[in-house]
C-alpha cells in the first residue's frame, strides 16, 4: 500500500530532551516536507527537500533540523526541544514538487507535547 | 510563504443547505490546492485549480479558480454528514506550499 508513515504518533517529552521523528514514503518520491498545524494557523512548512542531499527551509524552521540522506526517509530533529514546538507534526510527500502543483501525501501525523 | 486568508473560519451547516468557502490572497498565485482534513485525520487531496477562471467539480463539490487568480472558493451542495472537516486552500509557489487556516465545518443532522 502507498503511504506515508511516521513514528512515533505521540510524544510526551521534555524541555532540552532531543527527539527525532522519522517519516517515510514507499511510493519514489522526490519531494518531502514537514508541517506542523496549530490552532488557527493551518499547517506551516518547516523543512522541504527536493531531493536526497537537498533539503531547504520553509517557513518556520527555527530549532528544527532535516536529513535526507535516502529518498525515502526525510527525519525531523528537535536538538533542543522548547513546550512552543508543542504541535501536531505532519509528514508529506510527492512525487515532483509543491511547486508543480503535485497532490501532497500526508502521513497521519504525530502528536508532540513539550513539558 | 504566501499569505492566503480563508473565511469564514467556522461554517455551521443544516444538512441538505449549500456552502461556501473562500480563498484571498493579495497576490496573484501561480495554482491553488485544496485539502479536506477530518477530525483526528490527515491533510486530504481534493483538487488543483491552474488557469483564470477555471471550474472543477467533483460530485457535490465545485471549485472555482478567479479571473485574476487571486482568490479561489469551495461550494458544497446538500451538505452531507460526510462532508465534516476542514477544508484548506494551498497556493503554491516553487517549491513552496503555503496553506490557509482552514475553514472548519460543522453539520447539523
């Protein structure tokens, strides 16, 4: 089955503690970024990257790091988790890019709390 | 990003009424999507709208792309239960989505 995938789906951490949450796709695509939604906001993009070894940033990417080492796996890194990176996080991907109008599949998200 | 403002925010609806929500953006945009999130779901693909003035449907659903491709809307007929969620327009621009806040519909049976 095409999808996106994602782990973990709920995080409970706390501040200064680094967590990473992988994304991964099965479907070849070249294009994956991450978004995190928070009320009344909609989804704001953090990181996108074009390809493996391309990666750039998107709208909030402060205290964030990517990786795309492999095409199909686009991890995100909290160095230093603070509570304001409390949020829903999604995982998305295509098969171009944004850009081109391509539909973005999400992943189903994941839940992280900062105490 | 781009900035795209969607009113309104909420939409209350008696099942069987039509709706319709709206994109705005100061800009002129390149294309527009649109997505359907369900309540404890994920971001869905409906439609992308390129050209002035285009016109998608889909069953109940009608999508509209404005002559100077700065605004877009979304027109549910006889809303369904089914039709629960919040709906998002994205522009995008290069490699670049940006994604309005949403407009979340509630259904009254």
């Amino acid at each position: 089955e095409a999808q996106v995938t994602q782990n973990p789906r709920y995080l409970i951490t706390v501040t200064g503690k680094k967590l990473t949450v992988t994304c991964s796709q099965n479907m070849n695509h070249e294009y994956m970024s991450w978004y995190r939604q928070d009320p009344g906001l909609g989804l704001r993009q953090i990181y996108y990257s074009m390809n493996v070894e391309v990666t750039d940033k998107g709208d909030v990417p402060e205290g964030y790091k990517v990786s795309r080492k492999e095409k199909r796996n686009f991890p995100l890194i909290l160095e230093s988790p603070s509570p304001n990176q409390t949020s829903l996080y999604f995982c998305a991907s295509s098969l171009l890019g944004a850009g081109g109008g391509d539909e973005q599949f999400f992943g189903p998200g994941t839940r992280l709390t900062v105490l | 990003g781009q900035q795209v403002m969607q009113i309104p925010q909420y939409q209350h609806v008696q099942e069987g009424e039509d709706f319709t929500t709206y994109c705005n953006s100061s800009t002129t945009l390149s294309n527009i999507q649109w997505y359907k999130q369900r309540p404890g779901g994920h971001p869905v693909f409906l439609i992308q709208l390129v050209k002035s003035g285009e016109v998608k449907k889909q069953k109940r659903l009608t999508f509209q792309f404005g002559e100077a491709k700065k605004n877009s809307s979304l027109h549910i007929t006889a809303t369904q239960t089914t039709d629960v969620g919040t709906y998002f327009c994205a522009p995008s621009n290069d490699y670049k989505l940006s994604f309005g806040a949403g407009t979340t519909v509630t259904v009254r049976a």
